[in-house]
C-alpha cells in the first residue's frame, strides 16, 4: 500500500502551486517509513534531506528538446550547421542558469551524453546510462514546469542573448557570428594598452577569416578568447577601457 500510495504521487502532476508531493514521496520511500520504524522523531531526524530540492540535470534538456519538437529543422538558419542549437533557462527559485545544446539529425534530435528515445511537446524520453527516463513537459506562461518520479523542476526560459547594456562592460569585443578562434594578437596580454583599429583576435568562420579590432585606443581589460575554441555569435571575446595610452 505504502509502494502504491508513492507510486501515485510521484505520477500526480502539481505545477504553478508550492506542494509538499515531493517530501510526502521521499518520506514513504524513506527505509524506516516503508517498513514501519517510524516514530514522533521521523521528521526531527531526516527533514533537512527529505526536503533538500534534488534539481535533475536533465530537466533542462527536456525542456529544450520539447520546446523544438515540431520545428522545422531548417527553421533555425545558422552559418554553421555543425554548430549545437543552443538553449538558456535558470532553475526556479535557486536562480542556477543552465546552458541546453542539441544537434537536429536525419534520425532526430541527439544530444550528448544520452539518448534521445522519443520527443513530444508534452513529454521526453532519455536514455541515461542504459536506464530509460520519462520528463513529463508544462508550459505556464513564461515556466516551463518539468517532472519526473523524482520531483518537478521549474524553469525560466532566458534569452539567448542578454542586452549588451545590461550584460556587456563598454569596449566589450563581441563574436559577429558563430566559428572558431583562430590565434590572438602575439604577445597581447590583460593590461596591456592597445590602438584603435588594432587587430586583436581572429575568428574562422564561413570558411574566412575575420578580424576583430580594438574599437578604441585604451587598455585590455579582459581576454576571454582561447585559439581553438568555439564560440557562438555574441561571445565576449575581449575588453577594452578607453583612455589614453601610457
């Protein structure tokens, strides 16, 4: 009856309203509830680990691949077809941001680390290390409301790129597309004054290389660049504070 009884809450979905489902499931899976030990002290001894919230790292996935379903694949033009399609939420209330990317292939959505099994707008399938999890999908206005057995995780959509004023310092040397770093100025170094119009990173892309230069005379404040990596239009790349050079 106990097995049961937790089976039906951790199906019951509860979304936009703060429940207690998912401590009343920790506590009737919880050893000592399910076999009968339980006493007045029950919550006094286990209460900090049967409430702590267990966020799945997962959710986020979910809610991305559910999200596209029934999109056109092509929909999302991109320079670079090899790149990920690349998705942003923060978990409610703790505030953790998570970045989301999948590939759109002829045989369906993939993503790494797991397995794909089935995408629908209201729920997703995983495989996840051999074991198959279902991810049931809510959308209420701008949370997305994502549940499994475990509990439900609710999550904010954010955009993909945050205003430049309000994310970006002055100076602040942005990737104009999608590629890949390619080198960095030689010798350049946080700190160091440069030159409007000086060359300090170049960016591969569409098979051509792109110059970015520094838009004023002034210091290097930040370097965020690596020679390798791939960065997504919109990337800080660099930093530069005006002033005049010393």
């Amino acid at each position: 009856a106990v097995r049961r009884l937790a089976g039906a809450l951790e199906r019951a979905a509860v979304h936009g309203l703060v429940t207690n489902r998912d401590l009343l499931v920790r506590s009737l899976r919880h050893p000592e509830f399910a076999e009968a030990r339980m006493d007045t002290g029950f919550y006094d001894r286990h209460a900090d680990a049967l409430a702590a919230p267990v966020p799945d790292p997962h959710a986020p996935l979910a809610a991305a691949l559910a999200d596209a379903h029934g999109r056109s694949r092509f929909g999302g033009w991109r320079n670079l077809t090899s790149q990920p399609h690349l998705k942003r939420y923060r978990t409610e209330p703790d505030g953790t941001e998570h970045e989301v990317r999948y590939h759109h292939t002829r045989q369906g959505p993939a993503a790494d680390g797991v397995t794909v099994v089935e995408v629908a707008p209201g729920h997703v399938v995983l495989e996840v290390d051999g074991v198959r999890r279902r991810f049931t999908v809510s959308r209420y206005g701008d949370r997305v409301h994502v549940g499994t057995p475990a509990g439900d995780t609710a999550l904010t959509p954010l955009p993909l790129l945050p205003e430049p004023t309000a994310r970006r310092a002055p100076g602040s040397l942005l990737a104009p597309m999608p590629g890949t770093v390619v080198r960095v100025a030689d010798g350049i170094t946080e700190g160091q004054q440069v030159t409007a119009g000086q060359p300090l990173v170049w960016l591969e892309a569409m098979k051509m290389e792109h110059r970015i230069c520094a838009p004023a005379s002034g210091t290097l404040t930040a370097l965020h660049a690596v020679p390798g990596r791939q960065v997504e239009v919109g990337a800080l790349l660099a930093v530069v504070q005006e002033g005049e050079s010393s």
